[in-house]
C-alpha cells in the first residue's frame, strides 16, 4: 500500500518541501525529497521542476487525495515563473507534454493543470505553446464541453493578448475549431463557434503570400462545406477571399468551389443541371448534403438575388427564379421570411411582394463601397443638421442663402 501524505500549504517554502515528501512518499524513494530540498535551497528551479515532471506520472497514478495531487500539480506549475528566460519556455514546454502525455489517467486533473499552467507562465511565446497544448489535449481526452465556454469567452482576445502574429492567430482558430468539434452536450452551439473561428482563420490570409495560401486549403475548404450543409446560413462574405478562392483549382476541392460559386452567383437551372453531373453529386457528397436539401437552400438563395436591392417583384418573377409551382410561391415567400433574410409583405390581390429589406448573398467590396457611400451620407446629413440646429439656435444666418424675412431677402430697388 502507498503511503499517504497530506499536503498543507504554510509559507511558500515549506509548500515546495512538503510537494517534494509527499512525492517522494508516494515514490517510496526518501532520497528524491532530500534531493527536491537541497535542489530548492540552491534556487535551481529549473531542476526541480525537471524532478517534479519525471515523478508526474507516478503521482498521477498513485494519489489518492484529489485536495492533495491538485496542490501538488498547482506547486509545479508555479515553478515556471521562478525559472528566467529563456529556459522558462522550454520548462513550460517539458511540462505541458507531461501534463498530456496521457488521455487514461486522471485527464480532468491534467486538463485542469494545463489551464493553470497558461495562468502561471508569464512570457506570450511559453503562454500561447500552452493554450494550443490545452486546446489539443481538451479534444484528445473527450474534455471540448468543458472548453466551449472558455472559448466563446476568451477566442477574440486571445490573438491580440498573446501578440500573435497571422500563422499564430491560424494556428489558435483552427485549433479551437478542431476542439469545439469533440463537443457533444451543444454540438450546434460547438459548430457555430467552430465555423466562426475558421473564418477568422481565413480571414487572415487576405494579405498573405501565396506561398502560405496551401495550408489555408482544409479550412476553407471545411467552410465551405458548412455554409453549404447549413440550414441556417444563407450569406457568404469570404467568395473573394484568395483561401477560398483557390479552391477553384483545387482537385479534390474543385467541384465544391463550383457549387459555392452557384450557390452565390447561380440561378436554380444551373444548379439542377450542375447537380445531375457526376461532378456535382461528387460536390454535394463532399459537403455532406443531400440534393434535395441543397435544393431546398439553393431556392432560399435565388429569391435573396431576386429581392436584394428591388422594391417590388411579382408572383411569376418568384416562380419562375425559384423554379416552383404556381401555388407554392407564398409558402416559399413565408419561408424566407421566417429565416430572417428579408422583409416583405405579399399582396395576395397583385400577385406582388412589396419588400422592404433583403440580405445579398454575399457581401464583397462593392457592398462595402456601397455602405461607405451611405454611411458618407448619412454623415453628411447629420452634420448639415447640427449646423443649422447651431445657427438657429444663436440667431445667425444660415450659409448658403439669407433668410427670408430679413432685410438682404428683400427685392432690390433701384
């Protein structure tokens, strides 16, 4: 039977003493406490945490006492910043593959040690080498639920916090993407986040050399395949993103980029005529959806192209866009309605739908050149109106004209 040794915590010191005898218990080796002690009285950190990290397994395996064994994971992760740089980036390191070097024993207390382990270490380098740890090891050991929240919470700010620079903000997205895959007690909340993150992953070759364009091409092409797939998303602003763009050329993505494009740009002849080719059916199998679901948003997407930007459209313009019959136009209308992508009004008597709002399907710079133009006069508008709010209220002349009662208003005589 293994000894068991309480851990009480009393200064700072005697903490590191006693983490080292109750390992040495659990080991059953009296050397390896004396060895820890001597180690610490010479401030050789670095040493200790080696020692500490050779007995993590042992320790994991051996305690009894999960107050106990969280004390002594918490003790050696705070060793790290005793450590000077740059030795303190490769002990975080050494640490964090012992911390998940293994799925089977104790994974909760490791996970939760990895996270203590990000707190604890102070430099961005040693800081982000742990998150990616924490994230790999959360989906390796069946842990993503417990990281769901953490990465909803904290995902926007990591990048800018740690100083990453583009491959290293790629590196975090796409590793919190492929954690939030393993969720299963919110798998659409998991997914949601996950396709977010790897657009931003995306978004961040818009300026890259097209040297590092290739190990961008499972992430769009993983976009891609979701857009496609989802029933819920019907509006698509990286079309021009050069990621996603070069899955054109593509010979395993090639017919997915085509089926985007129709997606997009296409009406539903040329997807129906698409889709019966051994190509299309190869695009929809790779984005995992069936050809009648496809259709069914395919049909959503046609009539977003037909009202985005039009104030009125008929019965038969919708019918003949969509490829319905004559007495499914309302439903289809009612559909679009309820999936928030327009608003609109059907005029049963006119045969019309007066719409007053649509989403396009995709949003690329001539959208944004459109609403800076709008914003630009929207701005313009607002400060023409404080302007003649300001003069009104002092008494002056408005610019540009007199006032009509006052006297330079008046007819000139002669």
């Amino acid at each position: 039977m293994v000894a068991h040794a309480q851990v009480i915590e009393t200064s700072e010191e005697e903490a590191y003493i006693a983490v080292a005898k109750f390992i040495a218990e659990l080991l059953g080796q009296p050397a390896f406490g004396e060895e820890c002690e001597q180690l610490y009285a010479a401030e050789q950190y670095e040493k200790l945490l080696d020692k500490f990290v050779g007995a993590l397994d042992s320790v994991l395996a051996s305690s009894s006492s999960d107050a106990d064994l969280e004390c002594c994971l918490n003790m050696t992760c705070h060793l790290v910043p005793r450590i000077p740089l740059p030795a303190a980036g490769g002990a975080a390191s050494r640490l964090a593959a012992a911390l998940a070097g293994s799925t089977e024993s104790r994974p909760d207390k490791r996970l939760l040690a990895l996270v203590t382990l990000y707190n604890a270490a102070y430099d961005p380098a040693s800081k982000a080498a742990v998150l990616l740890e924490v994230l790999r090891y959360a989906r390796s050991a069946s842990l993503a639920d417990i990281m769901l929240p953490v990465i909803r919470a904290h995902a926007d700010g990591w990048a800018a916090e740690l100083g990453l620079d583009a491959a290293g903000e790629r590196a975090l997205y796409a590793a919190c993407a492929d954690t939030l895959a393993g969720a299963s007690r919110k798998p659409r909340t998991a997914a949601r986040e996950a396709y977010r993150l790897l657009c931003k992953c995306l978004a961040t070759y818009e300026d890259a050399p097209a040297a590092d364009l290739p190990g961008a091409v499972p992430a769009a092409a993983q976009v891609v395949a979701e857009f496609i797939r989802s029933p819920d998303s019907f509006q698509f602003d990286l079309a021009s993103n050069p990621a996603v763009a070069q899955l054109a050329g593509s010979v395993q993505h090639g017919a997915l980029h085509r089926l985007l494009t129709i997606f997009l740009t296409g009406t539903i002849q040329d997807y129906q005529a698409f889709a019966a080719t051994p190509e299309g059916a190869a695009a929809l199998a790779a984005a995992g959806i069936s050809a009648e679901d496809a259709l069914a948003k395919m049909r959503i997407l046609a009539f977003m192209g037909l009202a985005h930007g039009a104030t009125e459209i008929t019965f038969d313009q919708i019918q003949a866009a969509l490829g319905l019959g004559a007495g499914e136009v309302e439903a289809a209308v009612v559909q679009a309605i309820g999936k928030r992508i327009a608003e609109a009004r059907i005029d049963q008597l006119r045969g019309t739908v007066a719409v007053s709002k649509c989403a396009p399907r995709t949003f690329g710079a001539q959208h944004w050149r459109e609403l800076q133009a709008t914003l630009a006069g929207w701005k313009e508008a607002a400060m023409m109106a404080q302007q003649a709010l300001t003069e009104q209220a002092s008494g002056a002349p408005r610019s540009g004209g007199a006032l009509p009662n006052s006297p330079a208003a008046a007819p000139v005589r002669a």
